[in-house]
C-alpha cells in the first residue's frame, strides 16, 4: 500500500472510533438522564374517584363477621395500598342513602389480582347494612389511598400496638408486612381488645404469627366478657398492661392505636402517664 494511502486509511479508523466513543458517551449520558420507568405494577385505586370492583367470593366467618374478596382488573394487578393506609368505601344504608366508611384490606400488594376486606357487621352500622347485603357478582365502590401513616422496614425498633375491635385490621396488615419480610427485624407487641371470645377478628392468623415468629411478634388478647377457661386479660386494657405488654418508652419504638373513640382516649391518657411522647404515638 502507498504511504499516502496507509496514511489516509489510518485516518480514517481513527475517526470512525472518535464517532463509535461519541455515540457511545451521548448514549451513556441519554441512559443517565432518561426518566426511569415505574417499579412493578401500577395500583388500582384512585384518590380522587371511586372504582367499583367486582365482589367474587364471600366467606360468613361468624353470625356477623364475614371476608369479602374483590377481583382486580387482572389477575397480576395490584391494589396500590400503602402499608398501613385505608380506603373509603360506598355504599347505601337501610333507607338508601348514600354513606362511605374507612377500611383497611387484611391483603397486601403481594396478594395480586384480588384484595380481601374482613368486615364486622354491626346491627344498626350503616355501612354494615351495605356489606350485610353483598352478594357474590355485586360491586363495591372504593376510593384510596388515605391515611397518614407511612411505613418504611425498619424505621422503629419496635411496634406497640394496641387494637380494639375491628380496629385490628390496620395492625394486621402492617404486622404481615413486617413478619413476610424476611430483612425486616422490627418487634411486635400487639394487644388486643374485645368484649367476647367470639369477637376475636383474625384470630386463627394472629396465633400463627405468634407460633412462627415467637421472638418478633407477640400478642396479649384482653376480654371484657371471657369464658370460664381464660388466660388473657380481663376487663379493659389498663395502663398497667401496657406497661407489660407494650415495650417501653424510647425514640426508636412507636406505639400505634385503633378503636372504638372511648378506647382511644384511653390509651392516650395511659401512654401520656406512662411516659410515651406525642412522636412515640400514632392513632390512625
């Protein structure tokens, strides 16, 4: 080959690698700042409107708590609820006015294509009325996400938790998340309070947590009104079984609170005589 030509031809290779280290850099920096896509699968729910969805199975639990589960518009979509969060639902009352309510799934966006509701059915409950009357094939309007309390694996030592009635579902699901993580190492000590034996919501799944995570969730049941044979707590829960029961006061521990207005109060007053910080409590 010539010298002019050997010369030229070196040129030559040397700018189609300038434009191969070019090209390759602006993709690079195209790579870095194109928006990132979103991680998993989109929710559900909306906030601002509600969406019906379609009721597939309800299963009665005792005279007046059953377990409705509602399909998702795929089997692989997700409800979207934050851990921790509620949802308003709609229905129609006795005489047919319009009435919504706050409820907590006992599922988590682990559970795909479905989300479970665990309802208590009062007598006079309004909304009660509306669950009460479901059926396999209706629809339940639903609004959400809502709620204040946010939840991140290990942002507490530990979790006081103290429950009332169906005020358990929203320590439920933050329980399940806790204990179905396997990195996370956060502490559960739940109390729970209800009038009878057969008011007990989840209980089966709460003992099961118990016996399989023994060293990270325990729970403490308390009746007003217990059978002969009981080894839980009687009356309502005193500040000196969350005393016992809940770990003590520290700015890596939060206790949590849901129930009835009157068992609510309560607790604050005990927890605020017990040393807990407005930061250490959380109502939802």
């Amino acid at each position: 080959m010539e010298p002019l030509q050997s010369h030229r031809v070196e040129m030559l290779s040397i700018a189609v690698a300038l434009v191969a280290v070019g090209a390759g850099t602006a993709y690079y920096f195209y790579l870095q700042r194109k928006p990132k896509g979103p991680k998993g699968p989109k929710g559900c729910l909306d906030a601002d409107n509600f969406k019906e969805f379609l009721l597939v199975k309800r299963t009665l639990l005792s005279h007046n708590v059953a377990k409705f589960r509602f399909a998702l518009p795929t089997p692989t979509s997700v409800l979207g609820l934050p851990i921790g969060q509620h949802m308003s639902c709609r229905g129609k009352d006795s005489v047919g006015q319009e009435v919504t309510k706050p409820y907590t799934p006992t599922t988590l966006d682990s559970d795909v294509g479905y989300f479970e509701l665990v309802i208590k059915m009062y007598p006079q409950g309004r909304m009660s009325h509306h669950f009460r009357e479901m059926r396999e094939g209706d629809y339940l309007a639903v609004k959400g996400p809502k709620g204040r309390f946010k939840y991140q694996p290990g942002q507490v030592r530990a979790f006081g938790m103290l429950a009332g009635g169906t005020g358990i579902t929203p320590m439920f699901q933050v329980a399940r998340a806790i204990l179905e993580n396997p990195h996370d190492e956060t502490k559960i000590h739940l109390i729970y309070a209800n009038v009878t034996y057969e008011d007990i919501l989840l209980k089966e799944e709460l003992d099961n947590f118990a016996r399989s995570f023994p060293d990270q969730f325990h729970v403490y049941y308390v009746l007003n009104q217990p059978p002969e044979i009981w080894d839980g707590g009687v009356g309502y829960v005193s500040k000196e079984m969350v005393q016992i029961h809940c770990p003590a006061p520290a700015s890596d521990i939060q206790i949590l609170m849901c129930g009835p207005p009157p068992m609510n109060k309560a607790m604050a007053a005990h927890l605020n005589e017990l040393g807990y910080t407005p930061e250490m409590q959380f109502k939802f």
